[in-house]
C-alpha cells in the first residue's frame, strides 16, 4: 500500500465531510413535541408523563407512567433521534454535578451520556432518577 495515496485520500475525506458539514448545517434541537412524536413512533403504548431536554437540545429524558419501570432516553444524532426506553437495570450509576448528571450505562454502544441542566430542572430529574434507581436496590434487599 502506498502512503501517499492513503494520505490523499484521508485529505479528500476530510476535506469532503468539512464541505458538507458546513453546506447542511444540521441546527436542530429536540423539543418537548419532537420528543413526544419519536418516542411514540418507537414506542405505541407509551404514557408520557413528564420531558426533560438538556441545554444543548440534544438529549432527552422522558419519565413514564406506561411502561411501568422505564424511562425514555432520546438523543439527537444528526438529523435522527435515536430513542430507547431504560430499566433500572440499564443504568449503572449516576453522577450528580453543579449542573449536570452524567449516566453510566450497562451498554457498549453508548456507555455515558451526561446531561447540562438548569438547576431547578436538574433537581427534578435527580429526584426522577432516585426514585428509579431505588426501586432496583430495594428489589436487591427484599
């Protein structure tokens, strides 16, 4: 294999993905009827009962009252929301900040997801998730 052509085409590639990024801006955000759409496209049977979207717009945390035991977790990647629906058992740990709370998940493919937060919504989703993640230890200690 030949260096200078693996060189220019890593250049062309470069070159070719900075074009595009800056031809088609992707400048959306999720919001709270974005969220709710694609989490019912995911899910039908999905009660909605409350929506936390982060400061950069591209994460969402959905409390449930349907299914029971489960969160809806949506992150924006691109133009697609990627939507998934946590148990207890898929988050890890919780790490509470200033203004952030970063999940660790028991998933390869997207092992850490941190969340930037006003304060009084982030008081809401740190009491959201306690409540979420207690039901697992108590479950552990009965």
């Amino acid at each position: 294999m030949d260096l200078g052509l693996t060189l220019g085409s890593l250049v062309a590639i470069v070159i070719l993905a900075f074009l595009a990024s800056k031809m088609f801006p992707n400048k959306g955000r999720l919001d709270e009827e974005r969220v709710s759409r694609n989490l019912k496209r995911y899910e039908p049977d999905v009660d909605i009962d409350d929506i936390f979207i982060d400061a950069t717009g591209k994460y969402a945390l959905v409390g449930l009252k349907a299914p029971a035991e489960s969160l809806g977790l949506l992150r924006l990647l691109g133009d697609r929301v990627v939507c998934r629906l946590l148990t207890a058992a898929d988050i890890r740990s919780v790490f509470k900040d200033h203004a952030r709370i970063t999940l660790v998940l028991n998933d390869f493919t997207q092992p850490e997801i941190t969340l930037t937060m006003s304060n009084d919504t982030l008081k809401s989703v740190a009491d959201l998730l306690d409540a979420f993640t207690n039901k697992l230890e108590s479950a552990h200690a009965a």
